[in-house]
C-alpha cells in the first residue's frame, strides 16, 4: 500500500508433525531467524519487521534444525499490526 504500516509482527506457533509412521522422536531447535537478509538474534518464531515503509515489503526466514530429514507440509501464522493511531481494528493486514 502506499502508507506505512507500523508495528508490524509474525506471530509463529511449533511446527506440528502430521505424520511419523515409525514414531520415532524428532526434536526442532530454532536458530534464528533472518529478516530482509539480515540475521536477528531472535530463536524464535516471532519476527519483528517493525515500520514497513509504503510501497515497500519485507522478508522474514526462520533458521532451524531437526533431528530427522522431513518437509513442512503446513504452516499457520499470525500476522499483528496496528495503524498510526495503534487500533489493530484498522489494520491491513
């Protein structure tokens, strides 16, 4: 849009296994996460993108490693954002 949006988050839950036929334990350890190409020091699913300038994107890549070889077949965020006035009512998004 051509307005800037402030406050603008993803807000991430666990990767959810849907299928592990052998029941074998997996563990997923985040570390870290990147946005725009440039590496936070968060190790967290949140990301902060902060103010996205008008007529601008962002980026957010999150870094983890499992103990088992998969794919993510699915993947469910929550996306936050409040307006110049801070009432998430307005919001964009």
């Amino acid at each position: 849009g051509y307005g800037d949006a402030y406050n603008v988050q993803i807000m991430s839950s666990q990767p959810e296994i849907i299928e592990n036929e052998k029941g074998l334990l997996i563990d997923f350890t985040i570390i870290g996460s990147s946005l725009n190409d440039k590496v936070t020091r968060s190790q967290s699913l949140n990301i902060d993108f902060g103010t996205i300038p008008g007529r601008n994107n962002a980026v957010g890549v999150w870094h983890m490693i499992s103990s088992l070889r998969g794919t993510f077949n699915n993947f469910t965020a929550t996306f936050q954002y409040k307006g110049p006035i801070d009432d998430d009512r307005l919001s964009l998004i």
